[in-house]
C-alpha cells in the first residue's frame, strides 16, 4: 500500500532544498536571504544588533555619513557588533546631494573597510521627501564603475534610467516604492513591473515599503530582494517586527515562484431571499 504521508515528506523536502538553492546573487556572491537592512533609528547597537538577527539579514547597509565604523576611533563601532566576518556590509551614501560628495564618501569606505567594493549609492535631491536626483546619481555611478566598485544604485521607478544604470554597470538596481521612510508602501506598481521584466541585474525595492504585506507584494511581482530599515526600526517591537518582515520576503517569494492561479471572469450563483437563483454575471456586473 502506497505511503501517501510519505510521499508528501518527501515532497515537501524537495521544495525546501529547491528554496535552499533559490538564492539571490550580487556581483557574483550568492545569499540564502532576500531582505536587506539598514541598521539607523535603532536605539542602541544592542537592539540593532538583536533586530538585524532576527531578520535573517546577510546584507547590512550602513550610512557611512551617520554611524561610526572606524572613521571616529574614541566613538562606539558598529563593526564591533555587526562584524564583516558575519555580515556583508553594505556603505551607503545617505546624506550626499552631489556625485561627488557621495563618490567621496565611498572611497572613504573603501579604506575603511580594507578595499570592500561593493557600495550602495543614493545621491539625494531634495532634504523633505528624499527624493533622488537621478542627474547626479548617474554621474556618480560611472565614476565608482571606473574605479572598480560593485554599485548598487537607489534610484526612482523611471525603466528608462533603471537601464541606464545597468548600462554603465551597476550590480544591481533598486527603484524607491515610495518615499524613504513614508511607509505608503508601493505606489506604482506598473513601473516597478516593467523594471522588473527588463532588468539583467537584480532588482531590489528600496524604501517606502512600511508593512509586511507590502514586502509579500514587492517579492510576488518578482522583485529579487527588498531592502528596509525604518519599517523595522520604528515599529514598537523592531526585534519582532524584524523577525515578521523575514517571513513576508520568504512568503512573497514562494508565492512568486509557485506561480498564481489565473484570473478568471465567472458567474456567481447566489440564492436570493425569496427561493430564486440569480446568477451575477462577474463581467458586467448585473443580474443574468
């Protein structure tokens, strides 16, 4: 007689070992997890210490304008607890307004951190809504390619500089979903799916995303990785909080690779108050 509790071990074992192997890849380095985080707004180092381990987080990225990571030697060192033999440091430019602040900005990184190429760039264009100015994100993006950085760029939801910026050699792309640190989640999901669908390169959302279902939605349109930090790190609970965005990223992923039913157009049976059947016809919307 056949073992069908078995079967379905079995099963279920190989999907596991399939999602083991779907594994997201920056410039050439595999990594079992597909969210990325910030590590400002914390508290202390402990609690972003604590939040960033219940993430599952493998890629941490770090404003080198803000927190300490040997620039200050009489300050605390964020290394000290978010150790690179641990965790991929990921130095980014917040704060910069200009290519050349932010190109600046990563050299000083690189020495920092022993000839560490892969960056993150932002370059800002404006103090209120954080929006970048894509003008000179551009111009800073080809200098750090030059220079043999692995650049990985925040940029806006606009396809046509998303490709450009795979043009000049960037690692990876990240279109805003909305504004850094609004949480209005993803306001254009149409551009977001077009990025998606041309892109070489992975494709991460940065910023807006404010709740877990919103980081379900970003994996189930396809996109590679999601990248947060105010989400996590304002919630009331950033450890739990950090521990429940893990789980949406792995959901929104299964969900995108398990593929979703189509949509159909149906007709709803529904028996009325005296005894009768209409049938609501779902296309027009009106009784059949």
């Amino acid at each position: 007689m056949t073992d069908f509790r078995s079967l379905f071990t079995v099963d279920c074992s190989l999907f596991t070992v399939h999602l083991q192997m779907d594994q997201l890849v920056i410039a050439g380095k595999p990594y079992s997890s597909r969210l990325l985080v910030g590590t400002g707004k914390y508290k202390d180092f402990a609690q972003t210490r604590e939040a960033i381990e219940a993430s599952g987080a493998q890629i941490v990225t770090v404003a080198i304008r803000r927190t300490n990571i040997g620039q200050n030697p009489g300050e605390p060192n964020l290394l000290d607890v978010l150790t690179p033999q641990r965790y991929t440091i990921l130095p980014n430019t917040a704060g910069c307004y200009s290519a050349q602040d932010a190109v600046r900005t990563l050299r000083l990184a690189r020495e920092l951190l022993d000839g560490h190429d892969l960056v993150k760039l932002e370059v800002l264009g404006d103090p209120n809504t954080l929006y970048p100015n894509m003008v000179e994100t551009l111009s800073a993006a080809e200098t750090l390619v030059k220079e043999g950085f692995k650049v990985m760029v925040y940029t806006s939801d606009d396809p046509i500089i998303a490709r450009q910026l795979e043009q000049i050699g960037c690692v990876a792309v990240m279109p805003l979903a909305s504004l850094i640190g609004s949480g209005m989640g993803i306001l254009n999901p149409w551009n977001l799916q077009i990025i998606i669908d041309n892109a070489t390169v992975p494709v991460l959302v940065d910023a807006g995303v404010g709740t877990a279902s919103d980081a379900a939605i970003a994996m189930e349109l396809g996109c590679d990785g999601v990248l947060m930090n105010t989400a996590i790190a304002a919630a009331q609970d950033p450890v739990l909080m950090a521990s429940a965005m893990k789980k949406a990223v792995q959901a929104g992923r299964e969900a995108c690779l398990a593929g979703r039913m189509p949509k159909k157009l149906y007709a709803a049976v529904s028996s009325s108050p005296a005894g009768g059947v209409i049938a609501a016809s779902a296309s027009r919307g009106k009784a059949a």
